[in-house]
C-alpha cells in the first residue's frame, strides 16, 4: 500500500464549479499534510498545510482534514482555468521530521 | 524575497557522462532537500541536509549520486556516471527547519535532465 494515494484523474470541472481533490494515507499517526499545485513543467508551489481536524479556508481553497479516517481533501471554490494544474498531496510521516511523502498528484482541468 | 535558485534548467547528456546541479535556498533557510521527480509521479527525496550537516540521505544511490553543501547554504548534487534512467527532473527545496511538524517546503525551478 502507498503511503499516500491519490486519484491520478484527469478531474474536469466546468469553470465556476467546486472541484474537489481527495487523498488517503496510509500511517495514522500522520501529523501534517500539504497541498501542493504544480503546472506542467514547473516546480511544485504550495497552497496551504493544515495539521487540525476539519476544514481550514485559504481564500477560494479549503483543505479539510479527516484524521480517524485518515483522509484529507482539497475544494476549489468557483474553478477558473487557470487552476488547471495536478494537485500533490503530501504527507510528513511520524517519526521523521520534515520528511514530505508525496502522493502522485491529481490532474485537474476546468473546462471554460 | 527571492525564491529556491537552481541551475541549470536543463541539461542533456550520454550516458556514463557526469553531471552536478547547483541550488540556492531561500535565504535563512537552513534545512535544503533533493528531491527527484519521474514524469507522472510525485517527488521523491534523495537527501535533506540541516545546516551543513546531511541527515536523510537514506534514498540516494550512493554508488553514482553524491551530494555536498559545504557552508550551509549552496548546495551541488552529483551523478557520475549518469544512466538512462536518470532522466527526471531534480528538485531542490528549502525550508527553516522549524522543529516540529509545521516546517514549509519551497521548491527551486528544478533541473531537467536527459540522458541519451
């Protein structure tokens, strides 16, 4: 089992839509989680971390936290296509400080 | 404030050649990664050093890579020799090295390398 799975999609939404990108993983004792947007062929760029239960706005982004479940997402409030992009969800396992695992990425597309 | 440097962006060369990737964190940063990237894939960490000192290096083919960052700031990573399946992209992040779980990593441009 990888210790952090994402659908590799492609997610299409149509613009203005609420897109919603999901990832799982595998240790439970996970204590902070990334989100990371990457154009293709540019460097991954960070969009916001959280490492609480529940759901932590960031302007037309929310991450949402589900520790028990071990699930953690990310919404797209009114998509534009400039969100275009993949998605990296990341992981700082225990035991090892400031080791990011990363997912594969999920590939968005917003539809004009 | 400036952003994670790194050069070059792209190199290309035939195998059993060597080749080295230079990067510059983020100012203050003292904690600098290496990580590589495989089309489709998420990056993957070939070394994390703290200050000077190299304190991950668990993923890194010891036997071709090598890796220095002498006075804690810039940092080289090194293939000799290069293979086919060294093709990837090669990141280098920074960050503060915040103790705890909330340290923030930044990502250079990355290298693109190819090996024919």
């Amino acid at each position: 089992q990888k210790e952090v799975e994402q659908n590799s999609g492609p997610l299409s939404v149509p613009e203005g839509a609420i897109a919603s990108l999901n990832c799982t993983y595998s240790d439970r004792g996970s204590q902070s989680f990334f989100w990371y947007r990457q154009y293709s062929g540019k460097s991954p760029e960070l969009i916001m971390f959280i490492y609480s239960n529940g759901d932590k706005e960031d302007g037309r982004f929310t991450a949402q936290l589900n520790k028990a479940s071990q699930y953690v997402s990310l919404l797209i409030r009114d998509s534009q296509p400039s969100d275009s992009a993949t998605y990296l969800c990341a992981v700082i396992v225990t035991g090892a400080t400031n080791k990011l695992i990363f997912g594969t990425g999920t590939l968005l597309a917003v539809q004009p | 404030e400036a952003g994670v440097v790194q050069s070059p962006r792209y190199k290309i060369i035939e195998k059993k050649q060597p080749v080295a990737f230079w990067c510059n964190p983020i100012s203050g940063h003292n904690t600098l990664y290496w990580y590589l990237q495989n089309l489709g894939q998420g990056p993957e960490l070939l070394i994390r050093y703290e200050n000077e000192e190299a304190v991950d290096d668990s993923q890194l083919p010891k036997d071709r890579f090598s890796a220095e960052r002498l006075k804690g700031v810039d940092s080289t990573l090194k293939i000799q020799p290069a293979e086919l399946g060294d093709s990837a992209v090669y990141l280098c992040a920074s960050s503060l090295g915040l103790a705890g779980f909330t340290d923030t990593q930044y990502f250079g441009p990355g290298t693109r390398l190819t090996v024919l």
